[in-house]
C-alpha cells in the first residue's frame, strides 16, 4: 500500500465530523439552562475548538517526531504497541471531531441567539 492509499475517505471524515457535531449540539443543549443561548453556544465553541487546536498541534508533534519517538522506544525494547502512523490516525480524528463541534457551535449560535 501507498501512503495515499492509507488517507482516510470522505464517509470516514464525514463520519468524525458528524460525530464532533453532535457532542457538539449536546454540549451546548447541556449547558442552556445553566448558561442561557449565549454562553451555551459561546462555552460549546471553546470546548469545540480547543479539541481541534490540540488535536491540530499533536498530529503536527506527531508528524515530525514520530520517526524519533519510534527509534527511541526500539532502543530501550518497548512493547507499547505505538507507532507513528496510529497516533497520526487518532490526531486527526480529534481533529475532525474538533472541527465539527465548532461548527455545530457557531450554527446553534446563529439559530438560538442570531446575527
């Protein structure tokens, strides 16, 4: 298999944004009655993009450490099971989920509270 080949497909993005939009319409359901429509949609957006931002920062980690993390742990003989390419994998789903509960956020921001 090609790198190109191991690229997730658009269901499976769709699928990690999809899911990052409803945590994200929950989120700020949760938070209404204790926040109002504002600071629930306000409060659901930061949670939303600071699940992107890390999930941004440690795929980048990843990608430029990743080989030097991995030669690292052949040299002390750890068994862990990481590996570059899986951590990779999961930084992006946080990614994508990140970016959908933004977006969820700034659409119930718009529905419940307006321009």
């Amino acid at each position: 298999m090609t790198e190109s080949d191991r690229r997730p497909t658009g269901r499976t993005v769709a699928r990690w944004v999809g899911s990052g939009a409803l945590l994200g319409c929950v989120a700020a359901a949760a938070l209404l009655p204790v926040l109002g429509p504002r600071g629930a949609t306000d409060t659901s957006f930061a949670l939303g993009v600071l699940v992107f931002g890390f999930g941004v920062a440690t795929w980048g980690g990843t990608v430029g450490f990743g080989d030097s993390m991995a030669a690292v742990q052949d040299h002390l003989g750890g068994e862990s099971g990481w590996n570059p390419e899986g951590a990779r994998q999961a930084f992006a789903v946080l990614t994508w989920v990140g970016a959908g509960w933004s977006a969820a956020a700034v659409s119930a921001s718009i529905a419940l509270v307006g321009l």
